[in-house]
C-alpha cells in the first residue's frame, strides 16, 4: 500500500515541478522579448528633462512701445503691433525657461505654395517677452521660431498642411517651437505724444 501511493505522489510532484519550471522560462521568456522590443516600465517612459523652451501665454496686441525684451525700448510716436508670450519648458508653462533664446520672425509672403520671408532675428534671456515693432504691419501672419541654440535659418520657408516648417528644399528646419499669429488692424492709429493741459508741448 504505502509503495502504491509513492509511484502517484512522485508522479504528481514531478508534473508541478515541469509546470513550476515552464512558468519561469516563461516570465523570463516575456521579460527579455519586452526588453528586446523597446518596452519599458510605464514609471520609466515620462523622462522629460524640462530644459527645452516653448511659447506660453501668447498675446497680440498694439501698444506705445518699439523694440522688445533684452533692448532699449523706444517711445513711438504712434502705437505699434505687439506680441508678448511667456517662455515656459515642456514639462509646465510656469516653470520659467532660464537660458538665452534666438528668435526668427517670418512674415507670410504666398499662399501657393505657404510661404514665409525672415525679417528679423533677435535674441533674449528673459521668461516675460515682447516685441513690438513697424515691420509688424496690420492684418498680417506671422511665424515666430524659438531655438536654445543659435541657428541661422534660410531666408525663405515653406509650411506643409499640418503646420510643419521647411526650408525650399524640404529640408525640415531644426527648432523647439514656433508660434503663428495674425497681428490686429490698429497700429498706427493713436498717437502716443503727451500732450501737457497747458499746450505747451
């Protein structure tokens, strides 16, 4: 009797050891095709460094003031198109970007194909921005390029139909963010004298 039930009990521990054993090849199996196919711990994917700056808080508006941050601001005698935006980093718009960042302002030029012609370059260490200037004529689009890096970008770009930016060639241009904006229709509308109540100025 007793030499009956140990055949059975070997029989049935060795089953549960090759299952026991199939499990673990397995899982290790799974493991190494996860790791060998790009996939990662889900804690490990969101690895933002939070050092690369984007436009925040954008505005446009006119205003009495011509240059912009970083740069003698001037008093005009009429108001100007101003643009004013905020540098944040990719990870939150209120975490400050710290750095120097350059600048390349486009004015749109044609429609067919979408192109743009650079008219200024300029560059600034500040978070709070604006730039204020004539060359921002009334009724116009704009494109704005930020890089962390200073980059010379070509003269003329074009833009495909989902917003991407390249240069005549196709060649897609190197930068962190952009921002395209339509300026409003009342620079150079107010004057921005002072005149004095006893009309000596």
């Amino acid at each position: 009797m007793k030499r009956s039930l140990t055949l059975p009990m070997a029989l049935i521990g060795l089953f549960l050891g090759v299952f026991a054993f199939n499990a673990c090849q397995k899982e290790t199996k799974e493991t190494f095709s996860s790791v060998k196919n790009g996939k990662e711990d889900p804690a490990q994917v969101d690895t933002k460094t939070c050092v690369h700056p984007v436009f925040c808080n954008k505005q446009v508006d006119a205003a009495c003031s011509d240059g912009y941050s970083c740069a003698l601001a001037i008093f005009p005698s009429t108001n100007r198109n101003r643009i004013r935006w905020h540098v944040g980093t990719q990870c939150s718009c209120s975490q400050s970007y710290s750095s120097t960042v350059y600048y390349t302002l486009y004015k749109w030029t044609s429609s067919t194909p979408p192109q743009y012609t650079k008219v200024a370059t300029f560059s600034c260490n500040n978070a709070t921005m604006w730039y204020a200037k004539t060359l921002l004529t009334n009724s116009t689009v704009f494109n704005l390029l930020m890089n962390e890096t200073s980059v010379i970008h070509p003269t003329t770009i074009t833009e495909d139909s989902f917003g991407f930016l390249y240069d005549t060639g196709g060649t897609p241009l190197n930068y962190n963010d952009n921002w395209k904006f339509t300026t409003g229709s009342t620079a150079g509308t107010i004057s921005c004298v002072v005149k004095d109540p006893g009309g000596l100025q």
